[in-house]
C-alpha cells in the first residue's frame, strides 16, 4: 500500500490526457484505451450529477489553457485505487527523492539507513534504542514519506554530516532536538529553512523534536550541516515528502471551495490519493494554468518560491534553445512596486564592490547556453527578506513559440531568505541550493566586509560560474574549490572588452596578503581576438598568493602578478607571454606549463629589482597541445627595458621539443643582456620528455645553466628559494 499511497503524489510519472472540442459528460468511465484531451481554449463541463471514473490505464492531460467546471456540488472526479495500484505498482523504485547519498561521517556512516514511511514506534536513530512517541501529523498520515535515519553520535561531527540530491521537487524537514536552538543558536545551515506550526515530534527518552522546513526543486544538493556545538543533545533526523498542498488519502476526504472560489497552484500540486473526491460548488472552476503548468519554459527561482540568495541569477529554460533578441528591457521590482533593477541586452556595466572600493567593468547581462536563458542582475541590487517580482520585455528573447515576455506583478514573484551568513565560513554553489550564496564575488564582498586580518574560507562548491571577480583590502582568505575540474570560474574578457590591466582579467586582486585558492580552475575563455586577456592579476607588491591544484587557463598573458606567489601541482596554460608580470618571488613547484594553439612566448619577467629571483619553476613539464609544432615556441622573450630585470629560473624540468635548441627569444636583447647565477635567463639540468638531460649547447648566448653549487645555495628547494621572503616560508603548505 505505500506504493499505491505514494503514486499521486508523483505526478512526473503520471500523464493525464484531456483532448477534446466543447462536450457535455455525462455518468461514464475511461476504459483502458481512452484518451480524453481538451485543447487551450475548449472546456469540459460536468453535469450535475457527472461521475467520471478513470480506470487503470487511462491518461489525462489538461492543455494549457482548458478549464473544468463542475456545475454544482454533486459533480464528483475520482480516481479508483485499483487504477493507482495499478499504475504505482510498476513505475516507483525505492528510493523514490533521494538520490547520490553522501555521508561525511565516515566513524558513524554504518549506522544510517535511509528509511520508507514513517510511524510511531519506529527507531529515531540507527545507534540508539529510542523509538517515536508522536510525529506530526503530516509525517504520520498517507502521505508518502522517505526517512534518513541518521546516527545520534553523528552529533559529534563539527562539519557537515552528509548531503544527497533530490530526484523530485521535495520538501525536506529537520527534525532537531529543541534543547539546540535554546542552548546554543540554530546552526547557521538552518538560517533560511522554516521552523513551522507542526506539533513537535517526541521521542521515548523524552527528547523535543522541533520541526523546520524547507523546499528543493528537482536536481538539487540538500546538505546536511552540523548539529550544533553542544554534545548534550541529540542529533537530528531528516523527512522527504513531494512539495505542494496534500489532500489527506483518507477515504472521507475532500475539498469543497465556495461559489466561484478557485484553487491556485502555481508550482506546486494537489495530490489525489486512491479514493479521494474533490466536491465542487456551484460556480467553483478549476483553471488548467493553475492545476498543470503546461507552459514549455520554466523559471528559476520558481514562481512564488521563498528562501532565495540575494545574489540569484534569473533564469528560464525552454524547451528548445532561444535566441537573444533585440529589444527590450528585464526589471526587478519590490512587492510595493519600486524598482531595484533594470537590464538591457547590452552596454551594461557592473559594479563590484570589494571593501571600500569598486571594480566597473563592462559584463554580459543576458547569456544563453543550451536551453537556457540566464539573466545577470546588477550586483548588490536585491536585500534579505524583501519580496520581488521579474517583468521581461516581449523582445528581449526570440525563436521560442508562444512567449512573449513576462508581465505583471504576480508572474515570477520570489522572497530573499530572512538574513545572510554570521561566520567566518561561507558556502557558494551555482544551483543556489543550500548555501549562502550563488556567485563567488557575492561571498568575497561578504568576507570583505569584515576584518581585514581576520581567516575566512569560501567553499565554493562544483558548478559553472560565469562571472568577473574582484577582491581587495582583505587578507587571509582561502577559497576551495570542490573539485579541480569541475568547480569552474570562467569569463570572456580581454583588453577589446575591459581595457588596461586592471580590469581586463577576470579575478582582479588588490592590496591583498595570503590569498589562497584550492581545487578549482580559473579560465578566461577569451579566443584571443580581443588582446591580452588575464585569467587573474594578483596586483600586491608584498602580498601572498598560494594556488594548490588548480588551472589557470587562458590564451595571451593567462597569470600577471606581482609579490610573492607559490604555484603548486597546477596547470598554467596560454600561448603568448602567458606568465608575466613583476614579481619578487614567484615559485611554479610541480606544475604543467602547457602552450596553446601555435606560436608563442611562455613568459616575459618584469622583475623591478635585480637581486630578487622573480620566476622560479622547479620540477615543471613545459607541455604542449596538440596543434603546437616543434620548435614553435620559446621559453621567454624580454621586454627589451633596462627599467626591469628579466629574472627567470628553470630548475629540474621537464622541456617538450616545442621549445627550440636556443631556449630563449633573441627577438630584443634582456635584461641583464648576459645572465649570471642571479639575475637573467638560467636553467638547471632541463631533462627531455623522456628523463634524459637536454643538449643546452645551442641555447641564447646570454642564458647561464646553474652549476650544482649555484644550485644547492640558492634553488633546490621552495625554502631555500623564498629565504629572501621577508615573511618567512611557513605559509607555503
């Protein structure tokens, strides 16, 4: 029976079938072969005492547009149970929401299950002997309902304890012992779910559990954080049911709406269990656009939802792909009607606030990929606890049939959450879905505005995030990626685009001291049309930059720095001068140098003082893409100034044949024109891709190859490299 309880709530697995011109129905049933459709503009009408019976494998479907008018009370719809059983029988596996559990608690992961239904004298946890008492009744009705059993001693984890994706829009609930939120706070995760009116849960050891709720679309990642500080509690436990208004599947139930009343339901359902009736006045009419969204485009954050990031992108994604059309305007409203944001399709320009200073910068406000439509609002336009609604101009997309823009004060409607993030720790994902922030310059403006000493991580979670980055004034801040290659910061920028140095990178970087960045790739997807073209730009004379397993990816001058950096096992890829910049101490330990499409430079030193090493690259693998000939390409060409130092150091690396006999460019004379062990053009035992040494005999005449002694005094190791490093070498770890 829980099958046959669960199948109405899942209406993706139904289809319902209305087809038909204007008619009159009387008493009949839809046999096994029927097929009822009612088109947008007819309407079916139920005569007083109509009864239709759709029996096991009958569709139905309401078009966009059809209406059911029920022309007095006694009209009735029902749908048999066999029908239900019938269908549910063969279409559910178990489980049904929950999809790609995760769990963290790697001591405890044993002792979580994840549970069908729910009932009193069931276990509250996989570790204890406490069972429920009483639940609220929306967990203990016929609803259906999937359980994760967590462990109690999972109480214990600081961190998170485990996340899953849905596999249904769902509503997820919190069962958290009450003693937490009253001794301690509610654990920051929770800030913008909704603790709600249910009667709280009560276990057998006398434990309170309150209830606080809060929906997920489709796809989307539900973490589930820490329990709190305290270890004098319980842990909390996590429901499932489907989103939306639930009829109770009892065999007496029924709605009733007044005359000329109406149901709505936007995004959400009314669910029929298997002998449900709904009752219909006189008048009362039933319109298909609120029962069925049959509209071939949806939006994100869907219409009338709540909780949302105040840094949201909109979005709307068709059936088909659309096109960016050529008039027309988006704006963002409060509920009382001000205006917060207005958007046109181009010759936009962002703001990006960082500390006490702003990045303007030409950006795209409208962009496409695949089948959908992403729109870019200005930055810091909406605030917490505020309602909105989006209005699109009928020419702002073309090439999708039937939409003509979005009008109207109740169309797209969403709430910001209640308030933003307290702690030192912040969380991004591009879904928006449990965490504090949807963009990555939404977190750095947050962790900015605090105190400039003060260690701060941003977890930025896997996802495509298109966007300029701005970051200044701040120090000690690690941003950490997800996962190398799937957390992907990317933009199309270049000098054609934002013009001068510091604002035609994406990730702008001033006045900054021991940024870390971890685990992620950072790509300016520039085709080189537009010019220079900077992935980052760490513009601090004295600051710190530590990148460990990332990529940086770009064509002409991918990395511009300055200061001291250090580079560890990651990709630096580019084709033209892609490392430069005026570095103290700039260290690529481990690292893939890799050059792209054709000719091209790998670096260009502007080093200002010729006692410092500038750029060091030890145990590199200068590597190539296919498409880069031999000889194609050469390890650095200099400015040709004698206001700077062309100070460069390859240490035990690894040379593909895309570097010539001659290393080194003649094409301008560097920097000290002959270098020596401390300044200029030197290597140290280049090895071949296949580990035997490299013939140097042919190199630059005004190159210098390192004897073993140069080399053990000043370049075989990190430590040894940065000893000039007024601030140390402990940071490099």
């Amino acid at each position: 029976m829980k099958l046959a309880r669960f199948f109405p709530l899942m209406v993706w697995t139904a289809l319902i079938f209305l087809s038909c011109s204007d008619s009159d129905i009387s008493n009949g049933t839809l046999d096994s072969s029927s097929s009822v459709e009612v088109s947008s503009s007819s309407e079916t009408e139920l005569s007083s005492s109509a009864l239709v019976d759709i029996s096991s494998s009958a569709d139905i479907e309401l078009s966009s547009s059809a209406a059911i008018d029920v022309s007095s009370s006694s009209g009735e719809i029902s749908l048999s149970s066999s029908s239900l059983d019938a269908l549910s029988s063969s279409s559910v596996t178990f489980p049904v929401f929950i999809k790609e559990l995760n769990i963290l608690d790697t001591e405890n992961r044993g002792e979580w299950s994840i549970q069908e239904g729910l009932a009193t004298g069931d276990s509250v946890h996989g570790d204890r002997e406490n069972t429920w008492l009483t639940l609220p009744s929306f967990l203990t009705g016929t609803e259906y309902v999937e359980y994760i059993r967590t462990a109690a001693d999972s109480k214990n984890l600081e961190g998170n304890q485990a996340s899953f994706k849905t596999n249904a829009a769902v509503t997820v609930s919190i069962l958290l012992d009450s003693r937490v939120a009253g001794t301690h706070g509610l654990p920051a995760w929770l800030n913008d779910w909704i603790r709600t009116a249910d009667t709280p849960a009560q276990a057998s050891n006398q434990v309170s559990y309150d209830v606080y709720k809060k929906n997920f679309a489709e796809g989307a990642t539900v973490t589930l954080g820490t329990n709190g500080p305290t270890r004098s509690v319980i842990n909390y436990v996590v429901a499932v049911t489907a989103q939306g208004t639930i009829i109770p599947a009892s065999s007496s139930s029924s709605v009733t709406p007044s005359s000329s009343s109406a149901i709505s339901l936007s995004s959400s359902s009314i669910t029929l269990s298997s002998s449900s009736v709904i009752l219909f006045s006189s008048s009362s009419v039933v319109s298909s656009s609120s029962v069925v969204n049959n509209d071939p485009w949806t939006f994100k954050p869907a219409a009338g939802s709540a909780g949302v990031n105040i840094d949201t992108r909109l979005a709307i994604t068709f059936k088909s792909a659309p096109r960016l059309g050529s008039s027309g305007e988006i704006a963002i409203y409060e509920k009382n009607g001000t205006r917060v944001d207005l958007i046109k399709l181009s010759g936009e320009t962002i703001s990006l606030k960082s500390g006490s200073k702003n990045r303007t910068a030409n950006y795209r406000p409208v962009t496409i990929s695949g089948n959908t439509l992403t729109i870019h609002p200005h930055y810091g336009v909406l605030k917490y606890n505020t309602e909105y609604y989006v209005t699109i101009g009928s020419g702002v997309v073309s090439g999708v049939s039937g939409f003509n823009g979005v009008s109207g004060n109740n169309t797209w409607t969403f709430k910001t959450k209640a308030a933003g993030p307290t702690g030192s720790t912040v969380t991004v994902d591009d879904d928006c879905t449990g965490a504090d922030f949807c963009t990555v310059q939404a977190a750095l403006g947050y962790v900015s505005g605090r105190s400039a000493s003060e260690a701060v991580t941003i977890n930025v979670k896997d996802g495509n995030y298109e966007e300029l980055l701005y970051l200044q004034g701040k120090n000690n801040i690690t941003i950490k990626g997800e996962s190398r290659e799937k957390t992907r910061i990317h933009y199309d920028n270049s000098e054609s685009f934002n013009s001068g140095t510091a604002n035609r990178g994406l990730f702008i970087i001033e006045n900054v001291d021991m940024l870390r960045l971890e685990n992620l790739t950072i790509e300016n997807t520039n085709d080189r049309s537009g010019g220079q073209a900077e992935a980052i730009y760490f513009n601090s004379n004295d600051g710190r930059l530590v990148a460990v397993n990332c990529n940086f990816i770009s064509r002409q001058d991918t990395i511009l720095v300055k200061g001291y950096n250090w580079f560890y096992n990651s990709l630096i890829a580019g084709d033209v001068d892609f490392i430069w910049g005026y570095p103290k101490i700039t260290l690529f330990e481990n690292c893939e140098i890799r050059s792209r499409v054709g000719n091209g430079y790998v670096l260009q030193a502007r080093v200002n003082n010729i006692n410092d090493k500038g750029f060091v690259f030890l145990t590199c693998n200068f590597t190539r893409e296919s498409t880069v000939r031999n000889g194609a390409v050469t390890l650095a060409r200099s400015g040709g100034s004698t206001d700077y130092y062309d100070n460069i150091s390859i240490i035990n690396s690894t040379i593909d044949a895309h570097i010539p006999d001659a290393g080194w460019s003649n094409q301008k004379v560097p920097n000290p024109s002959k270098a020596n062990a401390n300044s200029g053009w030197k290597e140290y035992k280049s090895k071949a891709p296949n580990g035997s040494l490299l013939n140097t005999s042919n190199r630059y005449t005004g190159s210098y190859q390192l004897s073993d002694a140069e080399y053990n005094s000043g370049y075989k190791d990190r430590t040894t490299i940065f000893k000039a490093c007024t601030k140390g070498t402990d940071w490099m770890r």
